[in-house]
C-alpha cells in the first residue's frame, strides 16, 4: 500500500495538519505517535497491528485511525482504493463522539475519490 493526502496526495488538509503538530512544541510528540500509527497502517493495512482503526458504521468504507495521547483523541479519517490509501481528515476531540460536520467532510472527501473526481497526482 501507498499513502497519499487529499486532494493533491503528496499535499493536503491532513499533511498540514501534521506539519502544525510537528512545529506545536507541546504537540510534538503526539505527531511523532501519529507519523508511527500512518507509517504501521501504509504497511500492514488491510491487517493493522499495533494501531487503533475502525469502520465507520454507515459511511462505509471511511475508516478512522485513532490515537490517545495525553488526554486528547487525534482521529485520521482515510479510505483504501486500490493500493492507495488516502488521508481525508484529522481533528483532536476531548469528547467519545466525533462531530457530525467531520465525518461528513471525510466522507464527503472519500465519495470523491471513489468515483474518480480525484485521483493521484
């Protein structure tokens, strides 16, 4: 497998996002764990080992990589397509249920990529 980032697979709303962990210097470390969790996922997906990844009952085939640490739950949405797996979405959530309006924006974004409207650079 191959992991890319919507829309532009070698840039993207989730590479941002980690870039501002990386220079966050209380964040850092959490981005470190992330970076792990993404490289483990690219190699051993559809099989994960060692990572937190579930389904997301309803928006199917969107699934959520997770990842707690101190205190805060970071969440990467992302799909599989073909060899690709693509990284729609990320927030940090203190509550157990992920807000509506993220979860249609990645899915949204997954929709997208399955049907062809966007496709690896």
């Amino acid at each position: 497998m191959i992991l890319g980032y919507y829309p532009g697979w070698n840039t993207g709303f989730v590479r941002d996002y980690l870039n501002r962990l990386r220079d966050d210097g209380q964040r850092k470390k959490a981005a470190a764990k992330l970076d792990f969790d993404m490289h483990v996922l690219e190699t051993t997906w559809p099989r994960t080992q060692f990572v937190t990844v579930k389904s997301m009952k309803g928006h199917e085939p969107l699934h959520e990589l997770s990842r707690e640490y101190q205190g805060i739950a970071y969440r990467v949405f992302f799909c599989a397509k073909g060899q690709e797996i693509w990284l729609l979405h990320a927030i940090e959530k203190k509550k157990r249920k992920t807000p509506a309006a993220d979860l249609d924006l990645a899915y949204d974004r997954m929709q997208n990529i399955l049907n062809g409207n966007v496709r690896r650079a």
